[in-house]
C-alpha cells in the first residue's frame, strides 16, 4: 500500500487535494475566459475547457452559484481547499479550474471507461463507487459487482458498506466526485495494493500525483470542440450527451 493511502479522514483528502493542486500550480496560471453552469456540468476555460460534474445537481438541483467577476484558473482551484456543504457548486467549479490548467497527456488513449472495466473485471470482483447506467449492462461479465452510492438506487449499496466490501475487490472504479465530496482518500484506504483502480468521470483531473495515491488509470476527457460543447452543456445535457468531447484513459507509466 502506497504511503499516501495509509491515513484516512480529514488530513489525508486534505493532503490528496493539496497534491492536484500542485500539479495544476506546476504549469502556471491562466486567465479565466468563460465560465458556464448547466444543470449537470460546469466549464471553466483558460487554457482549454475543463470539466466537471455538479455535486449540487445529484442533490435535488440547487440552483446554480455564478462566480463573481474576473478570476485565474488558479484563483479558481484553490475553492478546492474549501469544506462546504455538496449543494454548493464551488468545488466543482474549482475541479473545473483545475482541468482547464492540466494539460492532456501525450500517452492518454482514446477509449472509454466502460471498455476498461468490462476487460480488467472479466471474471473477477468488480466495486464500482458511484452510478453509471452502462454498468449493469456488463455485470454478467463479471464474478460479482458491486455498486457503491450516496443516494442508493435500485440494486445499489449504501456508501458505508463500501469499507467491507472493497477489500475483496479485484477492478475498483471510482467517480472522480469523491474528490469533491471529501470520501476519496478514506475509500482509498480500502483498496487492495493489487486492485486495478480507476478514477472515471469529466471531473476526473488528469494529475499525475493520483499515481502515487494509488489510482492505475484516470478515464477523463478533453474537450475537442468548445463552440459545440458549450450550447449542449448550457441546455442542460448530461456528459454522455455531449458532443465536441472526447473521452480518453491516461494509464499509470
């Protein structure tokens, strides 16, 4: 088990965001030039379009929070730092500031994560820690599945039985909002040294810190084409609807 993996609680996520954010001061600020808020994602460009999920949206919709006049991507990251409660958008907004500095690795390969999970987890014990419609439609492919959530739905788990049950699985795949909603680093803990782990979702930042955490692939995006994203996102289209995206998989060196 990796070092960062052995705490859990406050200090551990504390430190795991500090780690992002020191990948994203490592290749410099940047204005920001648009921010947009739809109904399930947030853009913030500066270098390129970042991404990112709203965590107030998977809470009944709150209403969208407009960043307040002229920042830098940098200014924008550090609401990271911030402990607020998940109907609020500033974390998201900050994720988003973070992948809009992060560049896209040269090595990232276009594929999906679905098509990861479905080819890592043949046979074998699968957790995935949040909903993704596309994974019951694999689960006969796997030994067992299961599905971890905060707001359980159909055959879904609650999020506290994902420490019993994570050490038993081979493939763990998780949604980068774990990032937001301060859970990343104690379910990390759960995790086997030998589990293939994947953090997946448009917030995913693409830091190679995440390595050292223990993550072995960081399924995300990049946005190919902002003038036909940005419209889909403002008419509050979900990412999979998305055009202009293009999902890659950047996999530990």
């Amino acid at each position: 088990m990796t070092p960062e993996r052995l705490a859990a609680g406050p200090e551990a996520q504390g430190r795991l965001i500090e780690d992002i954010l020191s990948d994203a001061a490592a290749i410099g600020d940047a204005p920001v030039t648009e921010v947009i808020c739809g109904r399930h994602l947030v853009a913030v460009s500066s270098r390129r379009m970042g991404l990112c999920s709203r965590i107030g949206s998977a809470v009944g919709g709150a209403p969208a929070r407009k960043v307040q006049g002229p920042v830098s991507a940098r200014e924008l990251a550090i609401y990271l730092r911030r402990t607020v409660p998940q109907v609020e958008d500033s974390a998201s907004y900050a994720m988003a500031a973070v992948n809009s500095i992060l560049p896209v690795p040269r090595d990232a390969l276009p594929l999906k994560a679905q098509d990861l999970i479905r080819d890592r987890g043949k046979g074998k014990n699968v957790s995935v820690i949040g909903h993704f419609s596309f994974v019951e439609k694999m689960k006969q492919a796997f030994r067992n599945l299961w599905v971890f959530e905060l707001h359980p739905r159909g055959s879904d788990l609650p999020a506290d039985a994902a420490p019993d049950l994570l050490p038993g699985a081979d493939v763990v795949a998780m949604t980068a909002t774990t990032l937001l909603n301060g859970t990343c680093a104690g379910l990390l803990k759960h995790i086997r040294k030998d589990a293939f782990t994947i953090m997946l979702g448009p917030s995913t930042p693409f830091a190679p810190c995440l390595f050292r955490w223990g993550i072995d692939a960081l399924a995300g995006c990049r946005v190919t084409d902002p003038l036909l994203a940005a419209p889909r996102i403002r008419k509050v289209d979900p990412f999979k609807r998305l055009e202009g995206v293009d999902s890659l998989i950047w996999v530990s060196p």
